[in-house]
C-alpha cells in the first residue's frame, strides 16, 4: 500500500487556495487523496474548491458542522484521515506551494528508512504574498540516534520554525500521535511526540514553500509579546514545560536522580532561551510551575538563571541600539 492523504484545513483561503491545489495536483507521485475542511469562510473559498472538485475525483471537500477554531480545524480532519487506509499523511496550509516532487521524495524515504517517522523538506522557505522567498527555515534536531524520549526533548528545544508537522508523516505513528494540547506551541508538542516513535529527517530532494499569512502573524503576535502574569500565554507556557517535564520522567522510569534533575535544568535553560524574547511571562509561568506538587527546588535556580539571561540579553539589545544610533549620527 502506498496511497498518501494530504489534507489542508482552510479559512477564508480565496487568494491562495487554487495555487496551492494546483501544485499538490502537479506532483509526479499521483497515488494519493487531497482532503479539505472549508471551516465555513465568508469569502470565495467554498467556490473555487467546489470547482477544483469537480475538476479531478481526488479531490474532496469536506465541512464541519459549524465553524471551529483552528485546533478543532485540524482535529476533525487528522480524525478523518485517520479512518482512512493510507500509508502516510501530509498536512499543509491553503497557501503553501510545492515543488513538483516533495510526494515521491517523501514516499521513497519513508519506505526506504521504515524507522523514520516523518520526512520532511530540508529546503523549505518562507514566501511573502507575492510568492517571493523572504527566508530559509531552519531544520530541527535530527531524532532517530539516541533513546525515543531523549529525541523528543531536544526537539522540542530545537524546533523553533515547525517545518515537521508538514512533512509526510507514516500513517502509524500520525495514529499513535494525539495532538491533545490546545495551546500555542502544541503544535510543538506533537512533533515532539512523534519523535518517540521514529526518526524525524530532513530530506533534500524536493522544495516547500510555507507562506507566513497575516492573520497567523497576528495571532502569533498576540500570544507572544503578553506582558508578565497574561494568563493565556502563562498557560500555553506551563503546558509545555510541564510536557517537557513528564517527558523526562519518563526517561529515567520515574526514578529522581541528580543527573535527571541537572538534565531538567538543562533542558529548562535552553527553552527560556528559545523564547527569550518574553522572559516575564516566563517568570510568571515557572512561578506557578514550581509551586506544583513534586516540582523539583532547582527550578527555583533556574528562574535566577532565567533573570540573568534577560539582564544579558537586555544589555545586548542595548548595545546593539547604541551602534545603530551612533552609525545614524555618523552618516
């Protein structure tokens, strides 16, 4: 068996989605079903899909009962794919674009490496709306060469653009996978998961393009910047860390040990750095984390780690402020 399930949930996609349909029906690897949640948009998206339907039997437009958010969005179609019979499933967003073999580069490498849980593209960029490439996003941490968890947790430290969650994942592991974390940077989660189960590669046949599009740029952009004690976002943090938590109790069978402890500091330390751009929300996050039952005292230390990097970087941004002031007066 080799038939793929790509599947897009889309929003209020009238400007892109006919471009994106168009270059995933172009691909030369043709065994596969194109899947598309219409989340009740009020712009011409059902239309244009209601005529690329019609246009090749592959593709097939469903909608949900009423309009979701895009979690529940991305649920109801993962729930769909996942009553289906196929090999392996790609999820994409209505504006990104393909180059013509991403399929068959995925495909070959999925059955040619058969513990590789997802494929995905090396060479994947960042387009504007006009198509132009305006960045290279960067790869993840290759899992696969050390204990499942282990991979897990340095993924989701080094997953800082999550170009994974759209690469072909085996239909085995997107089954064993639940995307149970309704939160910013679940997504993160996810993928993290997935690397118990399998190696997450990048391969670098084939190209994708990911348009970043305003309104998740505005989303992001909400959540994001919050001041210290934005509980939604104070949240969406204690979530994660508190996954990243488990994560490394699993590792060590639930037996506390100093190593496992500095590992969880570790670990903990390269996160804050990842999202050292909002230390105060942070603060107020690993406050109400360490006051958590059975939450190790060196969490304590790492919020005196976390105020010394924001003092650093701080400083830093200062620096860089002042050179950029004095190469304005030198001009």
């Amino acid at each position: 068996m080799s038939k793929i399930a790509v599947f897009i949930p889309v929003h209020n996609e009238e400007a892109y989605i006919e471009k994106t349909v168009t270059s995933i029906l172009a691909q030369d690897y043709a065994d596969f079903d194109l899947l598309i949640s219409e989340n009740h948009s009020t712009d011409g998206t059902l239309a244009k899909l209601r005529t690329l339907e019609a246009r090749d039997s592959r593709v097939k437009v469903l909608r949900p009962r009423e309009k979701l958010n895009s979690y529940g969005n991305f649920c109801f179609l993962a729930n769909e794919v996942n009553h289906g019979d196929y090999f392996a499933s790609m999820m994409l967003g209505g504006h990104d674009l393909l180059s013509h073999n991403v399929f068959s580069s995925s495909v070959k490498h999925l059955k040619d490496k058969p513990s590789c849980a997802i494929a995905y593209q090396r060479n994947s960029f960042e387009i504007d709306e006009q198509d132009t490439v305006t960045r290279r996003w960067p790869v993840c941490h290759e899992s696969g060469y050390m204990n499942g968890t282990f991979d897990a947790i340095l993924t989701l430290i080094t997953l800082m653009y999550n170009t994974p969650i759209f690469g072909l994942w085996r239909q085995s592991v997107r089954k064993s996978v639940l995307y149970r974390h309704p939160c910013v940077g679940g997504d993160h989660l996810y993928v993290a998961e997935a690397a118990i189960h399998g190696s997450i590669t990048p391969i670098d046949d084939a190209h994708m393009y990911l348009r970043r599009a305003p309104p998740s740029a505005n989303y992001l952009e909400k959540h994001f910047t919050a001041a210290a004690g934005d509980e939604a976002a104070a949240n969406d943090m204690y979530v994660q860390l508190a996954w990243l938590s488990d994560i490394i109790d699993q590792s060590t069978q639930g037996q506390p040990s100093i190593a496992q402890e500095l590992f969880r500091t570790s670990a903990f330390s390269l996160y804050l750095l990842r999202y050292n751009h909002h230390f105060a929300t942070f603060q107020s996050t690993l406050n109400a984390f360490a006051a958590q039952p059975g939450v190790s005292g060196l969490i304590q230390g790492q919020m005196s780690l976390g105020a010394m990097l924001k003092d650093l970087l701080k400083t830093k941004a200062q620096q860089r402020q002042d050179a950029r002031a004095s190469l304005s007066t030198s001009q």
